[in-house]
C-alpha cells in the first residue's frame, strides 16, 4: 500500500507544467480517512495530466498513469468521497490497488488563458463529428529533448551529441519505421528530474477534440504568450499506413501531413514543423501517432503557371466563401494574384531582407478582419497583422472594376534601422506609376481603417510601377 501512495503522490508532483484549460474544473484536497495529516491534491484543470472522462454537477472520473500505473478515480460530488482504482494494465482489468479518500473541491483560479484565434474549417483535422486541437500535435522541439529521449530509452543511449548519431537522424524522421518495434505503443518515457510531465509518441485523443474547429490559439500566461497553430496539408490513403508503420497491425483510420507553427514567446519568430500523422484504434481507444517527421508530399515537375488576371478580378467580385483575409490567403487564386500585383523588390522591413511579396504574405497571414465589400462589390478591401507580431499589419485593396490592387504593409523598421514607436507606412501599387494617380477611395478607406485602430503612422513611401521607393509622408 506504502508503494501505492507513492505513485499518487509522485503522480501528482507530475502535474506542474500543462495547460489550464478549464476553471470549471476544479482542485481536489484530499486526505486519506486514517491520516488526515497528509494532504494531496488533484488540480483538474491540467489536462496534460488527466484525462477527465466523465463531468457532472454529482460526478467527476478522471484517468492518469504513472509509468506503467494506470490510474482510474471516481469522485462524488455530493459526498465528497474519492475512490481511486491502480491497474497493472491499460485495458484495467489487473487491478493493482484501491483506496478512498475525502476531498473538498476547491475553485481554480487559472494562471493561463486560452484563447481561440482562428477556427477555419478548410484546414482542420475533422475526427467523426468533432476536430483536433492545436495542442494535441507532437513534434521534435526545438531543442530536439523529447526525441533524444525517445532515442536513449528505445534505440541506444549516446555519448556525443544527438545531431552528430546518424542513427539519431533516421529515427527522428523516419519514426514510423520503429513504431511497434523497438517503440511499443502505449508506452511513455520518464524525462527523470527535468520538470517535466513522461513523455510518448502515443498520443490518446481523449481530451484533444473540439465541438468547434480550433487551428489557431493562443495561451496568455504569467510570464508572457504563446501560440500554436496547424493546417492540414494534404489527406492520404490509410493504405500506406503499411509503408509508413510496417510493424503496426491495426488498420489506419486515416494519415495526413499537417504543417504545425509554434511560438513560446520572445523575439523569435515561430518554428514550423511538418510531420505525417497516423490514427488508430488502440485498447478501444483512438490514438494519434506521428509517421514522418518531413514531408511526404510529392514535388511535382514546376509548370510554366498561366494566370488570367482577368478571371480571378472577376472572381474576387463574385465569390462568397471565404470572409476573412486569413481564409483569403489560403486559395491559390488570391495567391496568384499578390505574385501578380506586389513587388518582387528586397528589403528588409524588420521581417528579415525578403521581398515585399513575402513580406505583405507575412501582415497578411496572421490574426485576420473581415473582407468588405461597397460599391456593389466593385470594391474589396480587407486586413490582417502579422502573427505573434500584431502591430505589423497589412491592407489590400482592389477594384474590380478596374482590374488593380493596391497593398499597405505597416512596419517599423526600413532597411534594418528602427524608425518610429507608431510605425511607417509602405504603399504598393503596380498599377500607378505616381502616388498622386492612387484613387481617393483607397487613401479613404485606408484613413479610417487607421482612425479605428489609433495608428497614426510618422512615415508613409510608395512603391509604384517603376519600383522606386519615396516617400509620400506631406502628400498622405
């Protein structure tokens, strides 16, 4: 019984670092009926820690494991009894050991809050009736620390650097190919005293589905804001499951590759990652495990691309789908238009010495407005900022009538030199060869814009048909 409690106890010591997603999950206070000296708690809220499978005004039953404990408890609301059930096994039919306990529920104050950025359907990973959040995909950090330990525990331990063990580097891309094999499914690895909660490359889907689609959140904490975001690139048929995790038996539900941006905080910028996905079904339960740590997606010959101009300006007009510019940016029609339309010029405008085109895809493609349309949809303009950088915004406008587009990037540097706190303006227009020719509707629509988000910018440059910079500042 003595090693029983450890295992709750050390469990719980476990819990420290995760996501407090709900404060209408509450921390238990227990003490155990025979020795109400010693005090533990179970903070809900730490979803990386239980899995809350059942939640009601009279009940609460949550899971956890402890290295190879796996843990059910079941606690009344109304009696503010607790009765936790240790199983030797993930099917929890060998049971281990029970014990009860009292508890008192107590309110959690969240120390983070979780915020939806962006629900896009078009990108989403859809599962029966609900869809994938964020948070639920794994990929190799930054610092590679989870897949060396994977490395240490499954193939060898090292004495010189990962990065330096070709093995390490097959592994780590190719980590469907041990899966089942020198990996067992279900199987977690306790990163000994790092702070940090074991660690698999079995990911269970419980707790990780939404009602809503969530491909963008962002986390507000204590010591700052991070973010995650993913897309679902391309679907592909379960059957290559066989290739891709030849030692697994189960049958794959479905495969994708989905490309996943993280941001901690800071100054850099965020990381993205690419890795294929595999869902199964494991002891009942549905399952996530990563394939391919790259890409999969195969490269087609580049063809010489024939854009009518024309055509999409007409379809600009008419199409009703999309209704942000973060769903603009996604179809390639919208895409080959900017190619079109936007300078190709480098500069470095504090988003690193790209050309503009990257540059205005950058303001364009984080946290979007909605589009709007006037003039009997002859004109369109909308917006967005950067991600995880939102004081550097773009605009674009067009005329459908007249076939042009016309671009604004906010930003706050000019060739890598810090000008403003309230930043600058760069206008870009193909279709003009002279600030003054730029129609008035344009500079309108772009003055309220700023009016209604109290920029009030110190410099304003145009970049015309000639693909000079001057500035404009007097005659903005």
């Amino acid at each position: 019984m003595k090693r029983f409690l450890g295992i709750l106890v050390l469990g719980l010591l476990w819990c420290n670092q995760s996501f407090a997603e709900n404060i209408d999950k509450p921390n238990l206070i227990c003490t155990w009926p025979d020795d109400k000296s010693n005090i533990f708690e179970f903070d809900l809220s730490r979803q990386k820690m239980f899995i809350i499978t059942k939640i009601s005004n009279s009940v609460i039953v949550f899971n956890y494991d402890v290295g190879e404990i796996f843990v059910t408890a079941d606690f009344n609301r109304d009696s503010g009894l607790l009765t936790i059930f240790a199983f030797n096994d993930a099917e929890k039919k060998d049971l281990y050991a029970n014990k009860k306990a009292n508890c008192k529920e107590e309110k959690v104050e969240p120390t983070e809050s979780r915020e939806v950025i962006e629900s896009n359907a078009d990108i989403v990973w859809k599962l029966d009736d609900k869809f994938i959040i964020p948070e639920c995909f794994d990929y190799i950090w930054l610092t590679a620390d989870n897949y060396e330990a994977f490395f240490d525990e499954y193939i060898e331990k090292v004495d010189v650097r990962h990065s330096s063990n070709p093995k390490f580097k097959i592994f780590a891309t190719n980590i469907g190919n041990y899966l089942n094999k020198e990996v067992p499914l279900n199987h977690t690895v306790n990163r000994d005293n790092r702070g940090v909660p074991e660690i698999s490359l079995t990911r269970q889907l419980e707790g990780c589905l939404s009602i809503k689609p969530e491909t963008y959140i962002k986390v507000n904490g204590e010591y700052g804001s991070s973010t995650i975001e993913y897309r679902v690139m391309k679907s592909f048929d379960p059957k290559i499951g066989k290739e891709l995790a030849p030692h697994i038996s189960e049958k794959f539900e479905s495969i994708k590759q989905v490309e996943i941006a993280s941001w901690g905080g800071g100054t850099m910028g965020p990381k993205v990652h690419t890795v294929v996905f595999g869902i199964i079904e494991l002891e009942g339960k549905k399952v996530l495990l990563p394939l391919r740590n790259k890409s999969i997606i195969k490269k087609e010959p580049k063809k010489e691309k024939v854009i009518n101009i024309d055509k999409i300006y007409d379809w600009i007009k008419s199409q009703t789908k999309h209704t942000s510019a973060n769903s603009l940016m996604w179809d390639d029609k919208f895409n080959d238009l900017l190619d079109k339309e936007i300078s190709k010029k480098v500069i470095n405008l504090g988003m690193g010495s790209s050309s503009l085109y990257e540059n205005f895809y950058k303001v364009l493609g984080g946290p979007p407005n909605e589009i709007i349309y006037s003039k009997d949809r002859r004109y369109m303009f909308t917006s967005a900022c950067r991600r995880s950088s939102c004081d550097e915004k773009g605009f674009v406008f067009i005329d459908t009538k007249k076939k042009l587009t016309i671009g604004l990037i906010r930003h706050f540097y000019f060739n890598k030199v810090r000008e403003h706190n309230d930043g600058a303006y760069l206008i870009l227009s193909k279709s003009h060869k002279s600030f003054e020719e730029v129609p008035k509707i344009f500079i309108e629509k772009v003055k309220a814009w700023s009016k209604k988000r109290e920029i009030n910018p110190k410099v304003v440059r145009f970049i015309g048909a000639d693909d000079k910079i001057i500035e404009v500042t007097s005659k903005y």
